[in-house]
C-alpha cells in the first residue's frame, strides 16, 4: 500500500488552520451546501440513525436533523467541529478518525460523507468501518467532485496547474477522482462489502465577480491543491493565474458575472 503519511500529516494540519477552514466555508459552501441538499434528496431517514462522515461546518448535518434523523457527526478538525457546533446544535458531534470509528458494529441505518473521501489517506479502510457500523441493507451516500473533463472549473484550474506547476515535490496522495469513476467506485465498495446501487453526476455553478475568483478559490480555500501552488516558484504561480483567469474570461462570462459549472458525483451504496 502506497505511503500517505505526508498528505495525513499536511491534511491535519490545513484543516487546523482557521483562515484556510474560513475561506473553504464561504468559498466551496454554495456548491458543497447544493450537493448536501441532493444528498438528502436521496434519502433523509426521518427518525432513523445517521453518521454524517467528515461532517465539516455541519451543513448536511443540519439539514438530516431539521429532516427528522438522529445525528452523529464526525470530523477529524476541532476548527470545523465547532463551526458544526453552531450549525448543527441538535447533532452529537465527536471528533475522531473515519479509519477508526469509535462506534459499535450495525450503530447506524445510514452514513453519509460530503466531500470527505478525498481528504482520507486511508479509504479503504474508511470503507470498511462503513460497512461495520451501518446495519444490514443500511445506506452509504456520498459526494466528491467529478472528473475534469466533466467538470469545467476543475478542467480550468487543474488543467492550468498541469500545464504549468512542477509535481516533483508533491507528497504521494490517494486519487481525487477515485470515486468518481463508476467502475472504481464500485470495485472500492465491493471490496470493503458494500454494493454500490446507483453513481450519477449532477452540475452546479460558482458564480464569480471576476475571472481571477476561480484560482483565488484553489488557492486559499484547499490544502492539497493550495499547498502545491504556493510551493511553485513565483512565476509559475502567476503562470498558473493567467491561464486559469483567461479560460474564466472567454469560457464562463454571463452578463456581468462569470459562471463557472462544476460537476459533482453522487454515489450511493448498500451494506449487506
């Protein structure tokens, strides 16, 4: 098994940082808040018990509790746990590890996970303790980005750092895309006993006052992708900046704002 220690130890430590947890929510919150509501679109146990996995600032935690379900919300951040204290005052919150969940075996009908896979060096195992604490023929729903080439704002910026960035001094990261190719997914599920029912991608928009907005949201409101941008030499980071702001420009202009469409893959499997 490939070594993620380095991206571990660097995901803890963004995710600590309180500007860097403040940019995310208000930065990534409008298409992280849509893929939560699409979520519970698919399924809001009403009186049931739900784990919402890497629960963040809590806004899918609040939405499952205002839906009638009994909350447990776990993150390995203190920063956004307390964001979620205030979201969500109805939820339990705990902070722990999505690899060690400190729960017992069936605790749960359904568990939940918006935009949390990807942050885990050890998915996994993150599937396994999914598959342990849901119940027989309990739900696993989770959202993660979708690949670029459906994904316009991700094509755009992850497409000016490869033309651009030198990948040399990166840390060995698991697949941020993973989950989002069907056939991946499903063979991650299987292997840690869940069978994936339905995988399906859906399109929001960031909606922007400037082309630059597009690189400024990467740039201070992520840690893998932020990290690897500060760490290039200054002029590669603007070469990065150009490219990105000028497919904003021509690509996403919409009257006098610029809209930029971002895909999202919805994943859903069973425990059995």
């Amino acid at each position: 098994m490939q070594d993620f220690d380095e991206f571990a130890a660097r995901e803890r430590l963004g995710w600590a940082d309180e500007n860097i947890v403040s940019a995310y929510v208000k930065k990534f919150g409008p298409v992280t808040d849509y893929a939560a509501r699409e979520l519970i679109n698919r399924g809001a146990p009403k009186g049931m018990e739900v784990l919402d996995l890497c629960c963040g600032q809590g806004a899918l935690t609040a939405m499952l509790s205002e839906a009638g379900s009994r909350v447990t919300g776990l993150d390995f951040s203190e920063e956004m746990l307390a964001l979620a204290a205030e979201t969500a005052p109805d939820a339990v919150l705990q902070q722990g590890d999505a690899a060690a969940l400190p729960f017992a075996d069936g605790q749960f009908d359904q568990v939940v996970c918006n935009f949390g896979m990807m942050h885990l060096p050890e998915q996994p195992k993150a599937l396994d303790e999914i598959n342990r604490v849901l119940r027989t023929g309990g739900r696993f729903l989770m959202a993660t980005w979708a690949t670029p080439d459906v994904s316009p704002a991700f094509a755009t910026v992850f497409g000016a750092i490869k033309a651009n960035a030198d990948f040399s001094d990166a840390p060995a990261q698991p697949d941020l895309f993973a989950f989002a190719r069907p056939d991946e997914a499903k063979a991650m599920m299987k292997a840690s006993g869940l069978r994936m029912v339905s995988h399906e991608n859906v399109t929001t928009h960031w909606l922007l006052d400037e082309p630059g907005e597009l690189f400024e949201i990467f740039l201070t409101a992520t840690v893998a992708a932020s990290q690897l941008i500060k760490g290039q030499k200054p002029e590669v980071i603007e070469a990065i900046r150009a490219q990105a702001t000028d497919a904003v420009s021509a690509n996403f202009r919409d009257k006098n704002i610029y809209r930029a469409p971002v895909a999202i893959s919805i994943v859903q499997a069973e425990a059995e």
